[in-house]
C-alpha cells in the first residue's frame, strides 16, 4: 500500500539520522530536571523525540512542519469540499510529505476496505449498561477489536525487529478506518435508536461520521467534521494521551492496546473531558443574560468568576503564548456558516473581552483562547449536544496522530521506555549534598 511503499523509501534516511545522534552525540546533554519538576508533573521536561507535530508557543501546532492554516491550504480535498480529506493528513503524518490529490484518496480507498464494525463489537457495546461513558465505550471497543492484530499475530510468529513498523501499520489503518463507525455506533446507541448505519462508501471518512449518525444538517456538519477531526489530530509526543500510548506501545503492546490506553487518559477531566466544561460554562454565562451581554456585563461577570477562585474554561494553556490557531480556524468557519447563532455570538464577545481581564490578573501566562472555547459550540450548534461525546470525537481524531507516532516508533527502533524512580528519603540525601 502506498503508506508502506513511501514509509520504506524514506526509512533509510531516518535511520541514519537518529543513529548519527544517538551515537556521536550519545552523552550531549539535553536538559536538566529540577526537584520542582518531579513533583509537578514533570512540567517542560524534554523526554520525548518526535516528528509528527509540534507545539510552538507562539504559532501554536505544526502537524510535520506545518502550521494549520498552511495544512488547511496545502492538503488535497474532494470536489465540492472546503476542508481537506483525513486521508491526505494520515499520508502526511504517516510519511512526511504532502500528498497528491491521488495519494489522499488512496488511503481514503484503502480505509473504506475495513471501515465497517464486526458485529462482536456491536453486541459488546449493545450490552453495556445504558448509563457507561461513551469513551468507556470507545475505548472498550479499540481493545475488542484488537483480537484482530496483525502485529501481535507475526509477533508471536518471530517477526524481525526490523519489519516491526509493518504490520503496526497494517494494525494503524485497519484501527483508524473503522474509528468513524465505531463511535458512530456509540453516538446511536446512546442518544438515539440504537440503529447501526453502514458507512457511505461515496462519502469520505470525516464526512462518513456525519452520514452514519443521520445529522440533519448534513452537508454543513460534514464539513466540520473534516476541519475538527484534522485540528485535533496531534499535538505533540507528551501530553498524557500520547505519552500514554508511547509508554505502552514501547512494551509491543499492540496499537489497539496502545490507543485504547491512550483514550483512557483523554477521558480525564484535565485532558479531553475539558472541551465539554468549556461548552458548559458558556451555556451558563449565556442563560445567566436575557440577550448577548454588553461588553461591559461580560467584563462585570468574567471578573466576579476569576473573583470566587474560579478558571474561565477555554482560556489558557500550558504550552502555548497566543490564541490557538485551532481555535480560530474554527472561529472562521463559525463567522461562515453560523455567523447568527446566538451562542457563537457570545464566544465572539468573551473573546473581545477576556484577554484582557485575564491580563489585569497578572498571573496567567496565555490570556487567550484554547481550542475548547469553541468546539462545543459548533457541535451545539449541528445538534450533537451530548456534552460527554465530546470526547469521543476528539479521540477519534487523535488517534490518527497517535498511531502515526506508533508506527515511527517502531520503524526507528525505540525501546521500552524505563525511566527511574526514587524515594523521598533519597531525594533528601541528594540535595542536602550525601
Ligand atoms: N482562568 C483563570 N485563571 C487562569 C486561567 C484561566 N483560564 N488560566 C490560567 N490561570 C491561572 C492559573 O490557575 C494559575 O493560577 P495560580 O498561580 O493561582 O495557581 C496562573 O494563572 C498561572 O497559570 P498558567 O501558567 O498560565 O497556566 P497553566 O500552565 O498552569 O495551566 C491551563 C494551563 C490550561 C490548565 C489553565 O490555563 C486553565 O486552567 N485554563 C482553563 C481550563 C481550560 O481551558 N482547559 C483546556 C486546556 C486546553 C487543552 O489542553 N485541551
């Protein structure tokens, strides 16, 4: 397939590259870790090498090199399309260049092969009480369809260390293509009659999420789903999701393994579970005015929420030092599509005034706005307004990034990842200078 083919071609060179570093450089020291960054989540610490994306603080996320508006812009899309297909960003960040119109659609061909979800999974999901989180639900059906892993098979068959990335490939694309339908599934079964749709194979695998939960706004929601599955599809190798499925793929635990596990973090409230309290805030901020407030209200009621302790949800973040250019790609297909909708208005005013509230504080590092102080309100806004599904489209785009990062891992022979632990009494010791 043409993943393999390209992968195989560049391989050699990566090879050579992180073979150079790690053995002419092999002591060169990168960066030193403090007794504060131990106990504080190991904060800004560079333990992690990769070439998917990159967070930069001030032009925010570069998925291989580019920034978003250039990966909006350079990625082949389908007649009639504003946003690109997913399968022109799987190729990019499966192999390090932009592809063809021909090659985005190859791996969209080569996803409609296995987009369709075994029925034992269905049933499984059937089965589950009504009342199960529906990243529980995700993430026990990427485990239930791992028994299908062509990794773990030739694995156990004696597999050579130097093919390992192949079959993880082989595994990433049977596992991505059938994201869409599996939390379809979940969304139907969940919030509506439970009926299974099959996959349009006219549609692409963004547009086919849209088609398989019957969204009456189709078109429209189609297209965002193209933009919000590429936005969210990686954002660099240590936030806890894709930390997560490093440190479990780096155990040859299989990629189903890996993103499940991966999923499991992003259902945390500090992680993915952020963009549903986003969405929840707004909504409280919006019933708590009889119309949009004036810029003047909005400032009163900002100032008296950062008063009683409280994070204004959708502002800040850890790494970046300006708004998140996710967010405004999807401020700019909401001035498109949805310039009336009323709580769309609202997010537009509290960006008008937050910033600089947040400024007066003094203390918060980015007073501008995250990808989740947006998001929900686009879903809102088409309907989806299950606040704890959220999280599963988000999953199911992050799990192109978080494979593309599985199968580098294994072309370039990363081992099991080990660091050291100690104890406090030898923490002790160390800095009174025994
Ligand atoms: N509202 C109020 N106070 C804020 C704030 C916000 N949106 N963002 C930061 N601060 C405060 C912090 O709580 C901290 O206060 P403290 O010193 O009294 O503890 C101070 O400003 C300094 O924090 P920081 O260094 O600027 O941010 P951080 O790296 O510690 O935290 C984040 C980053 C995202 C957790 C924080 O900005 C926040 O809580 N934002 C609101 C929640 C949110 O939007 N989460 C989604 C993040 C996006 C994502 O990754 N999905």
């Amino acid at each position: 397939m043409i993943l393999h083919d390209r992968i195989a071609e560049i391989l050699p060179a990566w090879r050579d590259r992180v073979n150079h570093l790690v053995t002419e450089h092999r002591d060169f020291k990168v960066c030193d870790v403090t007794v504060s960054q131990i106990y504080q989540g190991i904060r800004g610490v560079q333990i992690q090498v990769t070439d998917i994306s990159y967070v930069d603080p001030y032009e925010g996320l570069r998925l291989r090199g580019y920034t978003i508006p250039e990966v909006l812009e350079k990625l082949p899309r389908l007649p009639g399309c504003e946003f690109p297909m997913a399968g022109g960003l799987y190729y990019l960040l499966m192999t390090d260049s932009l592809p063809s119109y021909e090659e985005a659609l190859e791996v969209e061909d080569e996803w409609k092969k296995y987009a369709v979800i075994p029925q034992y999974v269905i049933d499984m999901i059937h089965t589950m009480p009504r009342n199960t989180h529906p990243m529980t639900l995700f993430s026990q059906g990427i485990m239930a369809l791992g028994v299908d892993s062509i990794f773990s098979r030739q694995y156990l068959n004696g597999l050579a260390k130097s093919d390992y990335w192949i079959p993880t490939l082989d595994d990433s694309i049977r596992l991505t293509a059938k994201l869409p339908a599996l939390a379809a599934v979940i969304y139907n079964w969940k919030y509506r009659d439970g009926s299974v749709i099959a996959p349009n194979p006219d549609l692409d695998w963004s547009g086919n999420f849209a088609y398989m939960i019957e969204n009456p706004n189709n078109h429209e929601y189609e297209e965002l789903c193209r933009l919000f599955f590429l936005l969210h599809s990686d954002h660099e190798g240590a936030n806890v999701s894709a930390h997560t499925a490093h440190l479990v793929n780096s155990a040859l635990s299989d990629v189903y393994l890996a993103s499940s596990a991966a999923m499991n973090g992003l259902a945390g409230p500090l992680h993915g579970l952020a963009n549903q309290e986003c969405l929840r805030w707004l909504l409280k901020v919006y019933n708590s005015f009889e119309s949009l407030p004036s810029k003047e209200e909005m400032a009163d009621f900002a100032r008296a929420e950062l008063k009683s302790g409280r994070v204004i949800p959708g502002y800040g973040h850890a790494v970046l030092r300006t708004t998140d250019p996710r967010f405004t790609a999807q401020y700019e297909f909401a001035k498109k599509y949805l310039p009336d909708d009323e709580l769309y208005q609202l997010v537009c005013r509290i960006y008008e005034v937050l910033p600089g509230i947040l400024k007066e504080t003094g203390k918060v590092k980015n007073p501008y706005p995250n990808v989740d102080a947006i998001n929900g309100t686009l879903q809102y806004h088409y309907g989806v307004r299950e606040f704890d599904f959220y999280t599963v489209l988000f999953g199911v785009s992050r799990i192109l990034g978080i494979t593309a990062h599985a199968v580098w891992a294994r072309a370039l022979n990363k081992p099991i990842e080990r660091p050291k632990s100690l104890t406090t009494a030898i923490l002790e010791e160390r800095v009174a200078g025994k």
